[in-house]
C-alpha cells in the first residue's frame, strides 16, 4: 500500500489510521532520511492507539514506553545505535515478545535482529512534487 502525503496534517493522518488498526504484538519498522517525518508519522500513530501524551524521537535513550494507550507502545530510535548487540543491553527481545507494539525509527541499522513478521513503512521526499509531498508505503513481511 502506497499513499501520497502533501503535508504534516497528512502523514500524521495516516500514522493515526495505522496506529487504530495496530494490534499487541506487532512490529513496525519505520525507514526514511533525515527530516522525511517519520515523528510526525509517529506521533500520528501513537494518537492512533489513544496516546495523548508528548511523543518525540528517543534519539538518547533508545527506548520510550507509552502505557496510557490501549496498549502499551515501545518507540524505538536506533539512530545512534553503534553496534546492533546493544539492543539486547536495553532488553530489545523482552519488548518483542511483549503485550505491546514495538515501534523502530532506523530499523534498518538492526536489520538482523527484526522478525520476519513486521510491518514496514517507508517515508520518502520528491521536492519535485514539492517540499511537503511524502511517498509513504507500507508492506507486510511475513515468513
């Protein structure tokens, strides 16, 4: 599924429509470049599951948990993650097999440690189709 986003209110929509329909126990995988919106997409989503609370990047801490929601939500930023081990150092595999939606910006960088059953969502720019416009594609993997 492909969708064409031509401003924040729109990637924030369809991250809100994404987080309704997100059951516990999934995994999304959130790709993209450096300003694309991927915390605009996640701050949609988190509203999507009922979440009210500030949501911004866990750039730092790697982890934020959200508990106020439906279910509880693991946002994931692995940006500044040097070695892909140290995701067990924070206890990445308990989250996985958690009642909650395991949420990762730059699920790329830990690529061998994700399920094959995941959800991914890819952002990407086009400044020829203008500075807001978004191609935002989601695939389901499964094994």
């Amino acid at each position: 599924m492909t969708i064409e986003s031509f401003s924040a209110e729109e990637t924030f929509e369809f991250g809100r429509q994404c987080g309704q329909t997100a059951v516990p126990g999934q995994v999304y995988c959130l790709y993209g470049d450096l300003g694309v919106g991927k915390t605009v997409f996640t701050q949609g989503f988190a509203a999507g599951l009922g979440i009210t609370e500030p949501v911004s990047s866990p750039t730092f801490t790697i982890v934020q948990i959200y508990e106020e929601g439906r279910v509880p939500f693991y946002h994931f930023d692995v940006y500044r993650i040097s070695d892909p081990e140290e995701m067990y150092e924070i206890g990445f595999d308990d989250y996985l097999e958690g009642d909650g939606i395991c949420f990762i910006e730059w699920a790329d960088l830990i690529s061998e440690l994700l399920p094959e059953n995941r959800t991914e969502i890819t952002i990407e720019k086009d400044l020829e189709k203008g500075f807001d416009y978004r191609k935002i594609s989601r695939r389901e993997m499964t094994a």
